[in-house]
C-alpha cells in the first residue's frame, strides 16, 4: 500500500509546494493573517510568537510540512496538534478596529477566521511560485487549490466555506485586502514587527533586512499600508531584476537542493512505505 498522505507524486502540491524557495514569501503570509483584528488579537494573547519568534515559526513550519508531505497518520497527528491548541484560542477585541466593535468576540475555530488563515497561504504560494521560479498554467493552479482543500478541511473548514475555484479565492483575498475588516492595531503593528525583526545574534540581521524587503515587495498596497511599510517604483524595479536572476538559476538547481531535508525525508518515507508493502 502507497502511504504518501493525501498528495504524493504527481500532485500539484508535492510540485509547488516542495520548493524550498517559496517559504521566502512565508512572511507575507503572517503579515495578511494577522493585518484581520481578531487573528492578530488571538496570535497576541494566545501565542508565543512574542516570547519566542523563531521557536513558534519552525513548530508551525513542521506541522505544515507534516500536513503536506507526511503519511496519512502524519497528517492526522499535525491536524490533531493544530486544533487541540486551537481550541483554548477565544476571547474579546479590546478596542473597535476596522469593521469590528469594541468586545467582539473572537474564537480560532470560527470558519470565518480559519477562512482567511488559509487563503493567505494558498494565495501567497500560488503568487510566489512564478516570481520565484516559473509560471504555472491555469490547470496547475486550479488544481494545486482543489488539492489544498483537504488541508483546510483537515483543520476545520467545510467545502462551503471555502470558495469554490481558485479565481474565487483570488477574489475573496483581493475583497479582504480592499476592506474593512483589516486594519492597523498595536497588536497586530507589534506582531508584525517581532516577527520581521526578532532578537537575534548579530551576524543574522542583514538576513532580517534582506527578509523585510522580500516582505515589502510581495504584499498588497493595502497590507504595506496597515503597517506602515515604503514601497517605491525604484525598489520595485530592482526586486523584479533580482527575481529575474532568481528565476533562472533555481529551476536549473538539482532537486536536492531544492528542498528542505525535511520535505524530502517525509516523502521518502512515503516511498519506503510503498516499497516495504511490495
């Protein structure tokens, strides 16, 4: 029996999101999800993303990995992680911020929240993926989102609350980032700043910086404007230059040095399985 979890060889998933190069764009993901009130307000008070930046992003990073690329047991174990911590995740907004009063209630379990997490990350590597590495056809890009429907509904949502083609989900994630509901708050400004600028050693800070403007470049003006982010059309230009360069080197690395030994040990197991059951 095959145990590759629920993607495996052929899928578009193992083919994106395997690339170790797409995890640049990880902090454009944070940045949107916490940019929406109550996850910033929910990450601030019920996460160690304060305490321990990097600690929290490599335990989250895992579970990802394990989600994607582990057996279907791997799968079920991360997920089970994921909502079990998720559960103690609920409260109240202090303050009105953008759409939302004062005393909002807000819980990590609400598809409404579970929405927008998801999104974002789907969206961040269907928008890195050709700026880093190559283009993908419309078909590869429908499917890699059909395909990471079983991950969200793994961590609590239903096929209804996820759009239904991946043009919707483009256009959801263009609504959320043009409305109200996100907003600038002192949690999510200082979320936003721990985990770009973390305390580190200091030979490891010319890597914040590189990692702030990749940041800048890939966000949506909206997002770069919550957080008071400068974006100028030079900085763009030199960004496009540099992702041109980036573009003709990576594809041509051998796939070994394209992925992450984790990435490639969880699929390897997947194949030793088979294997060991031939």
């Amino acid at each position: 029996m095959k145990d590759h979890g629920y993607y495996g060889p052929g899928s578009a998933t193992w083919k994106i999101a395997s690339e170790a190069v797409i995890n640049l764009g990880g902090t454009r993901a944070v940045l949107m999800q916490i940019a929406h009130p109550l996850v910033a307000m929910g990450v601030s008070e019920h996460s160690s993303y304060m305490a321990d930046p990097f600690g929290r992003a490599k335990h989250t990073f895992i579970l990802g990995q394990m989600l994607t690329f582990g057996s279907i047991s791997t799968a079920h174990d991360a997920a089970r992680t994921i909502n079990r911590l998720h559960t103690h995740v609920h409260g109240k907004l202090p303050d009105a911020a953008g759409s939302y009063s004062s005393g909002t209630h807000y819980r990590a379990s609400d598809p409404e929240l579970l929405l927008w997490v998801f999104a974002t990350l789907i969206d961040t590597i269907l928008y890195t993926y050709p700026i880093f590495i190559g283009p993908l056809s419309l078909q590869e890009q429908e499917q890699y989102y059909q395909e990471s429907k079983t991950l969200g509904h793994l961590l609590g949502l239903s096929q209804e609350d996820m759009p239904g083609k991946v043009q919707d989900l483009r256009h959801y994630v263009s609504e959320m980032v043009h409305s109200d509901h996100l907003a600038a708050t002192p949690q999510s400004r200082q979320l936003a700043q721990q985990v770009l600028f973390p305390r580190t050693p200091a030979f490891l800070r010319p890597l914040l910086h590189v990692n702030a403007l990749v940041t800048s470049a890939l966000l949506p003006q909206p997002i770069r404007e919550i957080y008071g982010m400068e974006w100028s059309p030079r900085q763009q230009r030199a960004f496009e230059l540099s992702m041109r360069g980036l573009r003709t080197v990576v594809p041509r690395l051998p796939l070994s040095l394209r992925l992450l030994p984790i990435t490639q040990r969880l699929m390897r197991q997947g194949v030793l399985g088979e294997q060991k059951s031939g």
